[in-house]
C-alpha cells in the first residue's frame, strides 16, 4: 500500500510517500521560515497562501522523487489538526479533491501522532511499549505508547511549551525566530556559573510540565543588564536558560521510566533536535546504577521538525490497525484545536 502523507499545520508544506512493503518512498518538503522571520513568528494569512502555492509543486516533486504515477497512490492521509486553521485547510483540500480525482481513501491524522510514530521511521526503530517526550513549538507531552493508536498521556506542560519556551527567550535575546537552534548555539559559548534559573516543577512527583516562570526569569536577567548586552553577556543567559530546561525535560523523562518501569524512550517534535538534549539524556539512558538505564530512540534530524514523511507513516500505520477509518466521503474537518 502506497500512502501520501500531506502536512500543512503550521510553516511547513511536507508532502511524502510511504510504501507499507518498501518504507519511504521519498518526501519533498518546503519551510516558510524565512518568510515568516521578518514579522518575528509565524503569520497565519501568509501561511496558508504559501501552502497553495508549495502544495502541487512539492507533490509533483515527491512522485518523481519515487518514481511513481499518481494513480498508484492507494491513500492519502493528511493532518487534520492540531495547527493553523487556514493552513490545515489548504492540505485537507489537497487531500480531499486528489481524493476524489483519483478515487482513493483519505485519512485524517493527528499531528502530534506523526511526531509520536516518527522514530520508527528510523532503520532500527524501537518496538512497544515505549514512553514518548513530544517536545515541540506547541506541546509539551510525555506518553506511554502500546500500539497504534494506543497512547495514554502521563503528563504535560500547564502553560507554554518547550519550543515555545526556546522560541520566547531566544526573542528576548534578540535572536531571529524559531530561536531553538540560535538559543542553543550561542548557550554553547555561555559560562554555565554566570545565572541559575529556577528549574520549574523539578520536584514535583508528576510528569507534568511548567515553562513560564522560566521564560519571566530570562526577562528579568536580561532587565539587570543597566546597558546592552555583550555577545558574551547574551550566551551566558543563553547557557542559564538551556541548562535549566533541559534538566527539566531529562528529569521528567527519567520519573517517567522509573514510575512506569519501561525501558525504551522515544523523543519526538522540533526540540528532539537540540543536541544538548540529546546529550544529557545519553548520560541519562547510560546510569550507573543498571536499573535505572534505558535505550533512547531519535527520529533521523530532517524528521524532528513538522514534515511529509511523518504524516505518509501515521496514516499508513493507522491504515494497517484500522482499515475502517478510511474514508471516501470526502467530508473533510479540519480540528485547529
Ligand atoms: O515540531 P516542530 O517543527 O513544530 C511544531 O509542531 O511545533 O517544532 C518547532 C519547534 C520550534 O519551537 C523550534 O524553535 C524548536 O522546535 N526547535 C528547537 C531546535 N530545533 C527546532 N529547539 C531547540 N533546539 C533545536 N535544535
Ligand atoms: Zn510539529
């Protein structure tokens, strides 16, 4: 079973084709970033023209890619939320009319479950039951995961998300948006002993998650500063800041392997690629203590942030564990919330 996966929730059009028997295909992919920088986040009306236009381009570029017609695609999936509602609307109705043109099932998908399965796109993906952190520009999640479509949540951010946290403080600085990847670059150069921030919910016995008062302690270091602040000055609150979350994030993942007792962790969503995460949960995942250790599982870089390939593999998944969600109705409804 071929299966098209069309993404456009938020700032990138992914268009991608998974093969059940030979993996994926190939997947064409085109971010708004740079369209967006200049109004410092994403603008919604300028977002959904762009998809219009990357829309049949992308697709054109991903049946080439794989090679094949467009007839031998058997389903499409596409996400139907959660995201902008004018974007999310542009891929379902490139799902809906090449549905219907081509007389094939749509199915719609769950954003946050493409982020979720998107490590077992990887070559040697973790089997079930696994525990999933989804760190992304709008969720802060940590999951148990049985099967397809089998998730418990354990426990989630009360306030703003890791990304968003990454993003704000990273404004505060002066970096461009997104600022995750500036942020964690210039904190590469900060002196660690310069500012402790408070660690939000540390020591909280649940999986829950809490960023803001982080985001209001960047604010405040920042006000201290009586003049501009150095390059210097700026990475020293950018390694404060990285530090402080991310000794959040391994925390609550490690509660959530010791209460459920699972041995694999899956991360998934755009902060799944900051490499000091990726760090500190290595040594996490290596304790020296054998009880406490686990395996963690990445999906490959290009896949952490929102893209085709992961929406193709959920809907195609989804098609495998329930056939009679396929729809032929083409009565799409996009779910913004
Ligand atoms: O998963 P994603 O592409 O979109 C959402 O579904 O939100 O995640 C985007 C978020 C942004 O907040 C971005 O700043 C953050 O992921 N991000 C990073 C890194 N790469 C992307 N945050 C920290 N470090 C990174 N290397
Ligand atoms: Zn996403």
């Amino acid at each position: 079973m071929i299966v098209l996966g069309i993404e456009s929730s938020c700032d990138e059009t992914g268009i991608a084709l998974f093969d059940t028997e030979r993996g994926l295909l190939s997947h064409a992919l085109h971010s708004q970033i740079a369209m967006h920088q200049e109004y410092g986040g994403v603008v919604p009306e300028l977002a959904s023209r762009d998809h219009v236009r990357r829309a049949i381009p992308l697709l054109t570029e991903a049946l080439e890619k794989a090679q094949i017609a467009k007839h031998q695609i058997d389903a499409i999936a596409y996400t139907q939320g959660p995201g902008l509602a004018g974007a999310l609307l542009v891929g379902a109705s490139v799902a809906c009319g090449l549905g219907m043109a081509l007389d094939k099932p749509l199915i719609g998908i769950h954003h946050l479950e493409g982020h979720l399965l998107s490590p077992l796109l990887a070559s040697e993906p973790p089997s079930f039951p696994f525990i999933a952190l989804l760190v992304s520009g709008g969720h802060t999640q940590l999951m148990r995961v049985d099967a397809v479509g089998q998730y418990e949540l354990l426990g989630e951010t009360l306030d703003d998300a890791a990304g968003e946290a990454f993003d704000k403080s990273a404004k505060l600085l002066g970096l461009a948006y997104p600022g995750g990847p500036a942020i964690s670059q210039l904190a590469s150069l900060g002196d660690p002993d310069v500012h402790q921030f408070p660690r939000p919910m540390l020591h909280s016995k649940d999986l829950n998650f809490s960023f803001s008062g982080l985001k209001t302690a960047v604010l405040t270091a920042v006000r201290k500063y009586p003049n501009a602040l150095s390059e210097q000055d700026k990475a020293n609150v950018a390694r404060g800041f990285v530090d402080a979350i991310i000794d959040v994030l391994v925390a609550k993942c490690q509660t959530a392997m010791k209460q459920t007792g699972l041995k694999r962790l899956v991360i998934a969503g755009g902060v799944g690629a900051n490499r000091q995460l990726r760090a500190s949960l290595n040594a996490a995942a290596n304790a020296a203590n054998p009880k406490k250790r686990f395996e963690v599982f990445y999906p490959e870089l290009e896949f952490c942030t929102d893209n085709g390939a992961m929406i193709a593999f959920a809907g195609a998944m989804r098609l495998l564990a329930y056939p009679e969600q396929a729809d032929k109705n083409y009565s799409f409804n996009v779910r913004p919330r």
